[in-house]
C-alpha cells in the first residue's frame, strides 16, 4: 500500500551488460535524474521501469508521486533515458476527476507488450476503505494515456486489494497482475490475465487455492508466463502473524483451462526475517520472484534468514514446476541481501537486483547479479555504495523510514515489465539519497549517498543510469 511519506528515492538503472556481464561484470555509464518534479519534498518512491522491445530509446517509469495528484507518477524517455518527461496518472484520485479514491494511489508497475503498447497498473484507496486497481494503456511511449479502467475493486475493509504485481508474459503476450485481498482476518491472492491488448482482462483466480496450511496468509506473490501457456505463481506463506515475514514459499500453476492456481509445491520453509534487521529503522522484506526460460525450467528465488543473515537462495525445476531439487545458497557471510528481485532470460541467463545491507554500519548497496545459463555462482556487481535507508523521510510523526516493499528491474527477460536486449538493461530501485549538487550526466562516485552530507541533506528523486 502507499504509505504516506515524503521523499523520492532512487530508480532506474540502465547499463550495458553484453560481454562484459557474461564474464562477471557490468558497467554503469551515466546518471539521469528521472522524476524530478520538485518541490525537494515531494516524496518519489516504489518506482518502476520499462524498456519497449520495439524501440529502445523508449522507456517508461511509474512511481507512488506526493504532489498535487496523489496518485502514481509517470515518465518517459524517448532518447534511452538521458533525457525525461513527468507527469502523473489521471482518473484514480480525487485531483485527477475520481473523488471516491480520497487516500490516493500508487504500488505501480508498468510493461511493454509485445507490438509496443504500454500498460500501466495503479492501485488507489480510500479513507472509507472502498478499494480499486486501475489499468490504462499507451499507445505512443507513455506520451498519453487512455482512461483508466478498473480491472478489480472492493467495498469494504473485507477485501481490502493492496501489493499489485504486474508481470508481462512476451511468450504469449498478455500482461498478468497479482495482488492481495486482505479480510481483516486472512489474506489470499489473486491473479488476473490480459489478451494481448491490455484491455481485456479474466479472472480473478485464486493463487494457491489448493494449499492447506495453518490459516495461511497467501502474500508477497509474483507470476510469470511459460511457452505452453501456464502461468506460475509464487507465493509467501504468512503462517503466525506475530512473523513479519513469510514461513514458507510455495509454487502454484495455473494451466490453460483451468480457473485457480492449484498444483501447490512448497519449494522450501523459511525462517522469516525479522521486520526492521539490526541497525536499521526501515522494514524489510525477503519476497520471492519466479520465472520460466524457453525450455520451460522454471526458476524461484527468495530470501531466507537460516543463517543468521538474510541470504538468497534459489530454486529450479526441470519437470513443470512439479519439485524443484536444485536449491543454491547464492549469498553467504555477515551481510544481508533485502529485497530480492530476478529475471530470467529465454536461454537462461538468470539476473537479479537486490539491496545488499551491512549490520555494521547501518549502510547498503544496490548489487546486480547474475548466472550464466546452467551455472551455480552469481557474479556480484555494487551499482550503488553507501546507501542510508534511514535517512529516508518517514510516513510521519513517530513512524519510522519506510523504503517500499520491494526492488523490481529491467534486465535482459523481462522480470516485472519488459526487456530490451542483451546489449542493454534497466533496474528500478527504490531508495538511494542524492545530494542536490549532483544533476544529470554527473559522475557517481563509487560509495555516493552514505557520507555525512548526504545524510544531513538528501535529495530523494528518481534516477537513471545509462
């Protein structure tokens, strides 16, 4: 859900990943300031991005924006992100013509279908709790947008609708959405399907219908499309909630025909991270992402605190998602990975963002990783050094810095949106604090946001690299 706080954070990141990846690392090029919209304030935060595979000099990003909209924040570049335009979503909130969703809007994602269009979910809320999730679509690059359309909404806190999650399956070119209705008293998922315009959407299924625990919470969820046609979904399973996070993962299918995720398999149990991890005031989070490459091999990565530290670990199966035997600890040591989030590329090249925090001195970084295809080590490359979680702004009096709920990209196999090639990436973060001395094109020094005067003066927008 939105929370309300001010501040932005940082966002995009595009940065060459051809040869120089497939032999351990990456290169980061420039930095763009992406939705600088002022004032300083105005927070800009859960940002994602979108690469058109038709043209990649377009991208599109989305973003929770605290202006005068109150609603979900939207750029777009046409120049491969060195140059962008700002504006924000009309149709959800009360400034933009909707006054039934007065708390406002945001937890957007975006993708590119496969001919080019774009597709935009927002989700928006009200103080009397009358919940919607929103589509609009773009034909031109994000320069204009249709209508929003509601694709799913609820009356009542019963079904409260929070946490959307939309992925774009290019194998068969439809957008999927994965969401949450909470009841007050349990939690279940959902997902819905698109044609292949963006438009036209069936469901909602129900994700892990047939999964029997001890009153599960079904949450922290994310799907993706295989070549015959089956979405996969992976789920966190909330079993005590006195537990921040999630006890178990589980993966469910939901084959051509069918009418809910069912074909349940827990990939593994968990020990849940604890909500704030030592040093930090900012919740974390250890969601798992999954993904399918054209051989069909499906992929599940997650978070695990079995050590001590919130580590990454990640599943395979090679049987359609019936058992997943190969399970690789991909992280080790005294550091932990927050907010894991994967792609996984037709020929199986596996790519991943996640934070990377230090008990020690309270500090992060944004990694990228990545495995080749049939590997078992994940080279590690530091985007960003020296992040202050905690000098983002907090969600107001008395309530502590919140840096979103998860980190999402765009890498080479579309992990929530779209990819460009293998020449070309982009990542969405969500908080990096940056001086206002530094503008676009700047230099970024290799540990930049951590120091003294970023802490006592952050600017938080939304970046780029490229």
């Amino acid at each position: 859900m939105k929370p309300r706080i001010l501040g932005a954070l940082f966002v995009a990141l595009a940065f060459a990943v051809g040869a120089t990846a497939a032999q351990g690392g990456s290169r980061v090029l420039t930095t763009t300031n992406i939705s600088n919209d002022g004032p300083a304030d105005n927070g800009d935060n859960e940002v994602d991005i979108a690469i058109n595979s038709t043209n990649p000099q377009n991208m599109i990003a989305g973003w929770n924006d605290y202006g005068v909209g109150n609603s979900c924040g939207v750029g777009w570049t046409n120049d491969g992100g060195k140059t962008w335009h700002t504006d924000w979503l009309r149709g959800m909130t009360p400034a933009g013509g909707n006054p039934t969703y007065d708390f406002g809007a945001g937890d957007p994602s975006v993708g590119f279908l496969n001919d080019g269009k774009a597709v935009f979910t927002c989700n928006a809320w009200s103080n009397k709790k009358p919940t919607a999730i929103f589509v609009t679509t773009s034909t031109n690059g994000g320069q204009t947008w249709a209508p929003a359309q509601i694709v799913t909404s609820a009356e009542t806190k019963a079904g409260n609708l929070d946490h959307p999650m939309m992925t774009i399956d290019h194998y068969n070119n439809r957008a999927l959405i994965a969401y949450t209705a909470w009841s007050g008293l349990q939690a279940n998922s959902f997902a819905l399907v698109s044609d292949s315009t963006g438009t036209s959407w069936s469901g909602p299924y129900r994700i892990a219908a047939d999964y029997k625990s001890n009153a599960p919470d079904v949450f922290d969820e994310s799907l993706a499309g295989a070549p015959d046609g089956t979405i996969y979904s992976t789920s966190g399973i909330w079993q005590h909630v006195n537990e921040w996070s999630e006890q178990a993962v589980v993966v469910s299918q939901l084959r051509p025909g069918e009418t809910a995720f069912t074909h349940s398999v827990k990939v593994r149990d968990l020990v849940p991270a604890p909500i704030t991890l030592p040093g930090e005031t900012w919740r974390t989070s250890m969601q798992g992402s999954i993904r399918v490459d054209a051989a069909g091999t499906v992929y599940e990565l997650t978070g695990d605190y079995v050590s001590g530290y919130l580590h990454l670990y990640l599943a395979k199966s090679t049987d359609h998602g019936a058992s997943f035997p190969t399970q690789l600890q991909l992280t080790s040591g005294s550091r932990d990975q927050v907010m894991p989030w994967m792609s996984v590329t037709p020929a199986g090249r596996i790519d991943t963002v996640y934070y990377d925090y230090d008990e020690s001195t309270g500090l992060m970084n944004a990694d990228y990783g990545q495995i080749a295809p049939g590997g078992t080590a994940m080279s590690q490359t530091v985007l960003q050094g020296g992040i202050n979680g905690d000098s983002q702004s907090p969600r107001g009096p008395g309530h502590s810095a919140f840096m979103g709920d998860y980190i999402g990209g765009r890498l080479p196999g579309e992990p929530r949106g779209d990819c460009l090639d293998g020449q070309r990436s982009a990542l969405a973060g969500r908080l990096v604090g940056h001086p206002q001395a530094l503008g676009p094109g700047a230099a970024v020094p290799p540990h930049f946001g951590g120091g003294a005067a970023a802490r006592a003066r952050p600017r938080w927008a939304a970046w780029g690299w490229s």
